[in-house]
C-alpha cells in the first residue's frame, strides 16, 4: 500500500537494513588492502633474482678461475716471479671487468688463490733448489773422490814421483779441495737450513776416512814397488799404533797460512781418533789384499798407448755420437772397458774426452727439447756443433751432401743457435788456385758451389775465404753448366788469372755506371719482351706452340689481352742479384775487350748477358709470387708457388685452422698484441668503452674473399728435415701487419713436407703442372679423341689448348 502523502518517514537503523537487504559501504580501503601483498611479493621476487644472479655468477668465477689457476700452476710451477706476474695481471684484469657488486667477492677470492699459487710456486721453487744443492753437494764429493784416486794413480805410475810427492799434493790440494766443497756446503745448505749440520759432520767424516785410506793404500803400493809386500805391511802396522812414517806434515803445506785450513785441523783429530784409524786400517788392508790378487793379472798385460785424437774420428770408440742421449754416462767406467791396458797417463786424457763428450750430448739434448742454451766458450760452441753433425751421421765424405734430409735437419738446429760448424768452413776454403782440367777437380767444385749455395741461405753473412770463386760461379751458372770441360775453362780463367779477370769486371761495371738509363732501359725491355703476363696473352699462346722458358721468374696472374708493360714488381735485392749475374756474364762474354753499353753492339752484348742472368736467377731459386701483401706480383727468392704451390679450397682450410688454433691458444691480450684491437660492438656498459681484439677469423674470410691481395707467404730462412724451405703466414691488414706463423711454427698446407722424399718424385711447381695437364690432355682424348679421327694437327692443336 502506498504511503499517504504529509505522512512521516521512518530512519531504519543499520541492523535493519541489513535485515532487508540494504547493502551498506565499505569502512576500509581496498587499495590498501591489495598494495601491501604486492609489494612483498616484488621484494621477495627481487631477493630471489638476486640471490640466483649472485650464485650464478659467484659458481662461474669460481669455476673460471679454478681452472685458470691450475693452469697457472703447471705453468709455473718452479717460478714464483711468473707466478707473481700472471696472478697480479689475472686479478687486475678480473676486478676490472667484474660489476660493483661483486667485487668485494671476487677480490677477497682472488686473494686468496693468489696467496696460494704464490705459496704453491714459491715452495716448489724451493724444493727444486735444494733439491739441486743437495745433488750438486753430492756430485761434487764423488767427483772430488774419484779426482784423488785419479791422481793418486798417476804420481804412483810416476817412476819419478813417491810418497812425498803424494803427501804434498794431499796437503796442498786434496785438503783445499774438501775445504771448497764443506765451507760451500755449510753456507749453502746447514745456514739455509735445508741440511742439518750432524748429517754434514758424518758426511766430512766419512770423506776423511776415504782419502785417507786411499793415501794409505798408496803409500803401500809405492812401498811394494820399491821393496816387497813384507814392507807395505810393517808401513801399516806401525799407522795402526799411531806411528806413521809417511805422516801428513805442517811442513808439507807451500803456504803456511795453510795449515790453519779448519778441514786439515779436523783431519789430524780424525784420524789421532784410535775408533778411526782402526777402521782407516782395516779398508786399507782390504784394498792392498786386493790390489796384491789384480797385480799379477795386470803385469801379464802390456800397458798400451792409444791415438786418442785419431779414435774420435767417425766409427771409432771415442766419436762423440757414442754418447748420444746420456749413452756411457760413466767415464771412468767407459775408459777402463774400451781401453785395457791404458797408460795412467792417458787414462786421465781419455777420462776427460768422454767427459767433455758427455756434457756436449747434453746441451744437444736440451737443445732439440726447445731449451735455451748459453754456451760457456767457442770451444763449448764448435764441440756443440760437431756433436748435431755426428749423431745426424755428417761427416767429411758426405758432408756436400744437401739433398740429405739429415744434414737439413742438423744445420736447421744449428741455425736455430746462428752456428756455422767449422767443418762447413773447413771444406768451403779448400784450395782454389788449382788446374779445373785435373781430374776430379771440376766435380769436387761443384759439390762445393751446392754447399755454399745452401749455406749462404741460411746464413747470408757467412764469410768465406774462397767466397770469391763461388760468387762467380753462381753469376756465371756454373750449376747449369752441365759440360765439366766448359765449366773448368771459365774456372780456369777466374782462379789462375784472378785479378785481370777482376780489373774487367771493374772496368764494366764503370761503363754502367755510367751509363745507367742505358741499363735500365735495356732490362725494361728483356722484362717486357719475357714477363709470363705478357707472353701468356691468349692469342698468342692459342696459336703459337712457343713456350716462355722464364715462367717461373713470374706470375700468371693480372693477365690482360694487350699489355703495354711488364707488371711483374722486382725489388731493389733482385734487381741487384740480376745485375750481379748479368755483369759476371758479361765479364766472360765479352773478354778483354772495351765494352761500351751505348752502342748496338754493347746493348746487343748486354742483352745476351741479362738474359743469362735470368738463367742464374733461375738456377738460384727465384720466381713470382702474387703473395706480396699488396696484389703486386713480386719475385723473390723460393717463392711459395714454385716451391710448394699447393693452393685452391685446402688451401684457404689450412689458412681458417691457423686462425682458430691462434684463436684457441692465444690468451685475450696475446690476441689483442698479436691481430690489433677495435672498440666492442657487444652490450656497452654505461660510462666504459670495451676494447677487444680483432677478430682473425673474419680477417681471414675477407682475405679470401678478396683472393688473398693482402697475403704475404715469405721464405723464412730455414729448412725442414727433408730439405724443403719453411715459409710464414701474414696478412696485411690495414697497413699492420699480422704474423699468423712466426718462430718455429711454419705454414704448411699440404701437412705432408717431406712428400718428395716418401715417394722419389720430383714436387716441384713445373713438374706439377705438367703433371695435371697430362692427366687432362689423356682425360680429354678418352673422352672426345675419336672426334678428331687421328688429325695430328687437330690433336697438336688440342695439347697447345690444354698445355
């Protein structure tokens, strides 16, 4: 029912409006509510991230750097210095790149590995010292022993010499010598507590009894030499009571001040000792006893005399390779075997020469295991060079020898330390002056002119007497002269009328000097007339069968179809090398006669003589090679393509490994020092520029891409064992040069050097090329030769294509 108006309202209060359904407002804010949990959660989130990124990160670096401090361990483990440098600049690089918050972690971790490879170094290098002291202490007492009975034999072999004489040489140098050796000892060992001071005592102890008993023993084999065995023993009798009649003496000593010698003074109280010399008595009659029973065998045997210079020769007892890789590492020992009845004399000589061979074989091991060797002397030196010729079997007879793998790989060790063997020498300054029409004469020349040739590339510098005769010969070809009458003549002329021969050179090499648009227009044009970029023109290769005999002294490449000029570059060594020849063939060619390049006949002459030279430049191993680093074709001494010439798709493999084994073994500043830097293009962090290393990968591709126009492949001066030259790897990128081989590590393509060897053939560039194309000429006629029904002309024509 509806309410009738002017009537009252009624407030209901709030429970009842609840009971009627009446929804009443909230009292709390529900913003409020829901902000709260929220923003606990993100915090928690936010812990959590934290927290994963903290131990993410602190698990990497711990890892990452464990395994570089092992690294570093092995690497130096004896070096504490090393050590010092390598964990100082880790640690520094490390913190540098680690972010804030992390770098009181990682500072407090690395200092405490640093501590410990610090510790690790410094206690192994420790060790290995005393270690080495010990050994060296050691060493010395046994050598010091056996130096005494050494002489001890002598003076008593000596017919001139007795007890006194051994007396003398016991107080005046026996007793100095074990002074040095225990004053050394005490110093080096006791005060630097790696030796107790009780263990030296026994060992001064042990030594005085020793020498003492040999002195004794001595002085009773002089005595039963003199009288008989009856003598010796009263001797001893009496030294056991304490009354010596060959007693060592004050007056003995050539310096007074040396009888102070605290070693002498220990020695007097040792031996006054009645425990001592009991036990001196006993050793010193078991020795005479036993002396006395080898005597009468040893008197049956002559005593000998030996050519000991003559029995170092190859093949004989006393060669040094007898001693290769610590072989008879015993002198003494290896003397009394191969030497029976030996001079006391010539014992000590012979003793010496092993010796002397032994520790030679050792630096001949430290040096084929890569260590640096300083050598104390030029007889250490020439005794070195000697010991790498005789294990690699060189010797006088075959040392001309250069197609010898061995000797290669002797004189590539010995280049290694820039040694010249004497022996090389020796045989390169043999008589000159000689009649070259004496029979074998010419041939002993030629072996020679093989060995300068191959010494001179490995040592440039190498002066030799007869470098005269053996620079002519090359400049004249003498190694292309194949008759040995005709080559005697021209030797003849050089050696027995030398300074004629000279006074014409000089007197042409005036008239060019002179003249020297005149040369260099007459060589512009043999270049021009012979560059393989001109003779290769297709036109004139398709139709004529002409082939340039000069191919190797340049390069196919830049070939255009009318060249104007020769593009093959010669630079300013080779253009003097050609010059060089070109005048000593002159010189012959022309003969006494005045020589005048300005006229038809000169120019005609001189062409002639150029044209040679390019033979003995031939003859001496240049050629082109495209791998200039500029894209200029340049031709230098063994160049790459004429030597190894393997190229195409294992070519550029071989070329992206030595990137990635640089890349993989290289540390980042290697890297960075090594291929250049550029600025990072990863994430920058804010306010840092990041520096990286090129990345030689990428260089390399582009190289390729660009058909290796910046690539240099350069002879390196050396040879491998089978007699190859070695070559390095650059790039020329953005004018820095960048060494992807250096030092022993050589580019090697094929991995096969040495493949000449294996199979006898001839590797040589031409050989391979002619190789190849009668693989294709045979592979055409299979294919298509039945087309051509037996037309010489037409098979002719094919070949010139092809070839």
């Amino acid at each position: 029912m509806a309410l009738k108006e002017g009537k009252k309202l009624v407030n209901l209060k709030s429970s009842v409006a609840d009971n009627i359904g009446v929804p009443k407002f909230p009292t709390t804010n529900v913003a409020a509510e829901i902000s709260t949990p929220i923003a606990e959660a993100i915090t928690a989130f936010r812990k959590v991230a934290e927290s994963d990124a903290a131990v993410q990160f602190k698990t990497s670096f711990n890892e990452t750097s464990t395994n570089h401090y092992l690294d570093l361990k092995n690497k130096f483990e004896f070096d504490p210095d090393g050590m010092k440098n390598a964990v100082d600049a880790y640690s520094k690089t490390t913190i540098a790149n680690t972010p804030l918050v992390y770098r009181e972690y990682t500072s407090n971790i690395l200092a405490q590995k640093n501590l410990a490879n610090l510790n690790y170094a410094s206690t192994n290098f420790k060790n290995l010292n005393t270690q080495k002291a010990i050994e060296g202490f050691v060493s010395s007492r046994t050598d010091h022993e056996n130096l005494f009975s050494s002489n001890m034999d002598n003076i008593l072999n000596d017919g001139d010499a007795g007890w006194f004489t051994m007396n003398t040489y016991f107080a005046n140098t026996t007793m100095k010598n074990l002074n040095e050796i225990y004053g050394t000892a005490e110093d080096n060992l006791v005060n630097t507590n790696r030796y107790k001071g009780t263990t030296l005592k026994k060992n001064l102890e042990n030594d005085l009894t020793n020498v003492e008993v040999l002195r004794v023993v001595n002085v009773m084999k002089q005595l039963t030499n003199d009288n008989n065995k009856g003598t010796a023993l009263v001797y001893l009798n009496d030294y056991a009571a304490n009354k010596d009649s060959k007693a060592i003496s004050d007056n003995l000593f050539e310096n007074p001040k040396d009888v102070n010698n605290p070693i002498y003074q220990k020695y007097k109280a040792h031996i006054g000792n009645e425990f001592n010399r009991k036990d001196i008595v006993k050793k010193a009659l078991d020795l005479y006893e036993n002396y006395n029973g080898d005597k009468i065998k040893n008197m049956m045997l002559a005593k000998k005399t030996y050519d000991l210079s003559g029995l170092q020769e190859p093949g004989a007892v006393l060669n040094v390779v007898n001693f290769e890789d610590a072989k008879n590492s015993n002198p003494s020992k290896y003397v009394t075997d191969n030497f029976p009845g030996i001079k006391a004399t010539q014992f000590n000589e012979a003793v010496g020469i092993v010796q002397t061979h032994i520790q030679t074989q050792e630096l001949v091991s430290d040096a084929k295991n890569g260590k640096a060797i300083k050598f104390i002397d030029e007889t250490q030196k020439d005794n070195f060079a000697k010991a790498i010729l005789a294990n690699n079997g060189i010797n006088d007879e075959n040392i001309t020898d250069v197609t010898n793998p061995k000797f290669a790989e002797a004189m590539s060790l010995l280049k290694s330390y820039n040694i010249t063997p004497d022996a090389v020498i020796k045989r390169l300054n043999t008589k000159v002056n000689v009649d070259y029409n004496e029979q074998g004469q010419v041939e002993i020349y030629r072996e020679n002119l093989a060995l300068y040739k191959y010494m001179q590339g490995l040592y440039p510098n190498m002066t030799i007497d007869n470098a005269f005769i053996y620079e002519e010969g090359l400049n004249m070809g003498a190694t292309a002269v194949s008759d040995n009458k005709v080559l005697a003549a021209k030797l003849n002329n050089i050696a027995k009328d030398t300074d004629k021969y000279k006074e014409t050179k000089i007197t042409i090499d005036q008239n060019l000097s002179t003249n020297a648009n005149e040369v260099v227009d007459a060589f512009s044009s043999v270049i021009s007339n012979l560059d393989i970029n001109t003779d290769s023109w297709w036109a004139k290769k398709f139709f004529l069968s002409e082939k340039n005999q000069y191919t190797d002294l340049f390069h196919n490449s830049g070939t255009t179809l009318l060249p104007s000029r020769a593009s093959t570059l010669l630079t300013e060594d080779v253009k003097a090398k050609w010059l060089e020849a070109t005048v000593a063939q002159l010189t012959h060619l022309n003969g006494i006669k005045n020589f005048d390049i300005t006229t038809n006949e000169g120019k005609k002459l001189f062409r002639h003589a150029a044209l040679k030279g390019l033979d003995v430049l031939k003859d001496q191993g240049f050629s082109g090679t495209k791998f200039s680093g500029n894209g200029s074709i340049k031709m230098v001494n063994k160049a790459y393509e004429d030597t190894i010439g393997f190229q195409g798709q294992g070519f550029e493999n071989s070329i992206i490994a030595q990137g990635n084994y640089l890349m993989n073994t290289l540390s980042d500043a290697e890297q960075k020092e090594r291929f250049g830097i550029k600025e990072s293009k990863a994430f920058p962090i804010i306010g840092k520029t990041t520096i990286e290393a090129n990345n030689i990968n990428d260089i390399i591709k582009t190289e390729i891409d660009n058909g290796f126009q910046n690539t240099i492949i350069e002879f390196a001066g050396t040879y491998n064992k089978y007699g190859q030259p070695n070559y390095h790897l650059k790039i020329n990128h953005n004018n820095t040069l960048i060494n992807l081989t250096e030092g022993d590590n050589y580019f090697d393509p094929t991995g096969f050097a040495g493949v000449n060897q294996i199979t006898g053939k001839s590797g040589n560039r031409k050989q391979l090329i002619n190789t190849l194309a009668e693989e294709k000429y045979s592979k055409f006629m299979d294919t298509h030769g039945h087309l051509l029904d037996g037309d010489s002309g037409m098979e002719a024509f094919a070949k010139n294509v092809i070839f």
